[in-house]
C-alpha cells in the first residue's frame, strides 16, 4: 500500500544498481526493491523453487512467459520475438555475452553468487540501451554468514566460499566441468568441457565511501572429431572496480570496467575482442518520492575477426562477414528522472543517447522512455508505456566477441509499448494483465 511505498522510498541510494530502480523506489543490499510496474522481480528462493529452474536461479528465466529457448541445448532465447542477439544480461551490473553454459550445461554464475533477478519484457529504464530486445538483470549476492560450500555432481565439480576479510566481505566461486565422461557413453565422437569462476570483494571505506570489485569468467569447449568445422570454443572475462560514495539520499559512483572475450568456430574462424569502459552516475532522491539518475558511460573495443572460411554451423554468413573486421566503440548518457504528481500519479520519464564509432563512420541515436502509473487504490495499479532503443546490425547469435564487431553500417531500431492492471488481493496473491507491442526495424 501507500505507506509501504513511503517506506521504500525512504530507504535511500546504496551502492551501483541500487539507486533508482525506475519504479519508484531505492535498493539497498538486503532490503525490499520496487520495481517498474511491468516489470518482473523474482527474490532467489523463488528462482530456485520455480519449476523448471532444477534449483539454479538463471535457469528459471526459461520458464518465464514470453521466454522461448532456440533450442534445446543451445544457451539462447527468444524474449517477446526479439532474436537472441537483441536480449541484454548483466549480473551486477555488468554485461555478459551469454547466461549458461552449451549443451543444457549449468549457469555460468554459480547460484550462491546470484541475488535476485529481475526481467524487463518491454519499456527498461534509461541505463539500460544498445539492445533493441529484453533485459535480464541478476543483482549480486547479499550479505551472509561465513560459509564454505563444495558440490561433486555428475558433469561437474563445484566450490563457494565466503568470508569476511580484507577489511570487507569477499565471495567467491569456482565450477569445473567434464560432461564428456558421461557423453562418451552415448556419442562418443562428441568432447565438452567448460569452467567459470567469479569473485566478489566489498569494503567501506568509512560511514559514506565504499569500494567493490567484482570479477568473472567462463569457458566452454566442443569438439566434434567428425565435423571439426562444427567445433566451437567460447571464453570471457569480466573484471569491474568501483568506487561509492553517499551521503543521505545523494549517491555518486565511478567504475571501470575491463573484459576479455573470445570465439573459436572450428579450426579457421577466429573471433577476439578486448574492451575498456569507464562509466560514472549520480541519484538523489526527494521527499515525495521524486527522485532522478544522471549517468555517463564509453566502452572502447579492440579486435578483429583473425582469419576466415567459409562458415561453419555457428557462422554461416562467415564469408559474407569482411576480412580483417574491427571492433566498434561506444560513448553513452542517460537521464531517468521519476515523479509522484499526485499520490495516485506517478511519471518515471528517460532519454539515453548513444554515439557508435564504427569502421571510422559514426551513427548516433537518441532513445525516449515514458511510463505512467496511476494507483487507483492501494490494490489496483494501472499503467502504460513506451519508447523506442537501438542496436547496431549484429549477428543473430551473441557469440563472445561477435557481438561487438562492425558487421553494417546500419542500427536496428525497436519501438517498445506496454500496458498493464496489477490487482494485489488482500491474501497473499497477486494478479496480472500484461500487453505488449513491439516493433522491430
């Protein structure tokens, strides 16, 4: 109700991704979040409990509605039609070219090192751009107890631990696969392997700064002994530093960002890429529930696809794609700025812009966001939105580093429009109508 809603709002900016939330409310690690009506928020022990998830929290996206696997095997989805390519996933607050591992492998973040998840189907807040799809968005883990946890399974051997060190708290994971011993029983001219880790370190640095620095990897590994062609091998690297400060209901933070990325199709196509991206933002929150976030970011690419055949099962345009293409570069600013007209009105309002430097040609966008909520009780919500984002032409599937090389001179475009009643019944029960028109170009 209202007052609950006051009680969010009051609870101030803590840390990056936990100011605006773009729905009326302020995160702080452990504490409740709002989200965009429309929007769908899921804690982790709902994740890991949802049929169809098998207890991993990333899995549980599949059983989402709007949610279409490719294939089965195949780590990639549909999300509201838009192609694989066009659906965006960061874990906290960091992008990542793929959600799992190949063949029905597991997550490629370990489950104990995932905080809620939460999945814009249409209209995302400001920040969010550069895709003209979905966007899926896996917080960090919270605070805990100290605690060592080992898994030996069937495919794969699995460690976490965490502990408070370092002047902070560190978290940290590490899983080694070897399905090819179970494949070899079946198909045995088939070999998988894949690996990840990730770590994650937080201190203050007195009652208003803070420092976090989170790093992750993954690799996968299919070779096929009669199709060599059809091999694939896909590996990244995610390395982020960041610095917070805040002082009631003002936070500022700077980050850095470096990754490392990489896509082997068969023995002759070879795909790498390396990219810087320093990014800062600012939120403020009033009373009233107003509140607006300034921010600014640039991803600087290096790379080029290395050598070329013909294609393979992964690349068939192999030979459409230009000898010796170079990696493209971004520089970016968002606006998202919320207010409660009245206390059954409330407009979340956003722009981004975006400069892509391709190939020595530059193409430029400018992507509106609009939401109207209108509380009509404190049970019955209703709102509608629209704006419109774009995406350089990239393949259809996101392939680590892929993803990032100048393919065409052109940008897709989405035109993204929502609408939607929320009924919270008195009883622990929640009801939704949502529909959604979505434009590709």
């Amino acid at each position: 109700g209202e007052r609950r809603e006051r009680d969010l709002v009051a609870v101030g900016a803590v840390g990056e991704g936990g100011g605006d939330d773009g729905g009326g409310g302020y995160r702080a690690r452990g504490r409740a979040t709002r989200v965009a009506p429309g929007a769908r928020r899921f804690e982790l022990e709902e994740l890991r409990t949802m049929p169809g998830s098998v207890g991993d929290p990333w899995r549980a996206l599949e059983a989402l509605p709007g949610v279409v696997p490719v294939l089965s095997g195949l780590p990639y989805v549909y999300l509201r039609g838009a192609p694989p390519s066009a659906t965006q996933y960061l874990y906290d607050e960091i992008p990542v070219p793929a959600l799992y591992h190949l063949a029905v492998g597991p997550a490629v973040i370990h489950p104990r090192m995932v905080g809620p998840l939460t999945l814009y189907s249409g209209v995302a807040p400001a920040r969010y751009g550069r895709a003209t799809g979905g966007v899926v968005v896996a917080e960090g883990p919270g605070q805990g107890a100290d605690q060592v946890e080992l898994e030996l399974r069937l495919l794969d051997v699995s460690a976490y631990a965490r502990a408070d060190a370092l002047g902070g708290s560190v978290a940290g994971a590490v899983r080694i696969g070897y399905p090819a011993l179970v494949l070899s029983l079946v198909s045995p001219e088939v070999d998988l392997a894949y690996w990840d880790y990730q770590l994650r370190y937080a201190a203050a640095l007195s009652s208003t700064e803070r420092v976090e620095l989170v790093a992750l990897g993954s690799h996968d590994a299919l070779q096929i002994r009669s199709a060599p062609e059809d091999s694939l091998a896909l590996t990244f690297h995610r390395l982020e530093g960041r610095y917070l400060w805040q002082r009631g209901r003002t936070c500022v933070g700077t980050a850095m960002l470096a990754g490392w990325e990489q896509a082997a199709l068969g023995p002759e196509i070879a795909l790498a890429t390396t990219r810087l991206g320093p990014r800062m933002w600012l939120e403020r929150g009033w009373d009233g529930g107003h509140r607006l976030r300034v921010s600014l970011d640039m991803q600087a690419m290096f790379g080029r696809l290395d050598h070329q055949a013909a294609g393979s099962v992964w690349l068939p345009n192999a030979a459409g794609l230009a000898s010796g293409a170079r990696a493209r570069s971004v520089w970016g600013a968002q606006l998202e700025l919320g207010l409660r007209l009245t206390r059954g009105l409330e407009v979340l309002a956003g722009v981004r812009s975006d400069v892509w430097l391709q190939a020595g040609q530059l193409m430029a966008a400018v992507d509106p966001r609009l939401r109207l909520v209108a509380h009509v009780s404190e049970a019955l919500r209703l709102h509608v939105a629209g704006g419109t984002t774009h995406q350089p032409a990239v393949a259809f599937v996101p392939l680590p580093g892929l993803s990032d090389l100048h393919l065409s001179s052109a940008l897709h475009c989405a035109l993204q429009s929502e609408e939607g009643v929320t009924w919270v019944a008195a009883l622990p029960l929640r009801l939704e109508l949502q529909a959604f028109v979505h434009r590709y170009r």
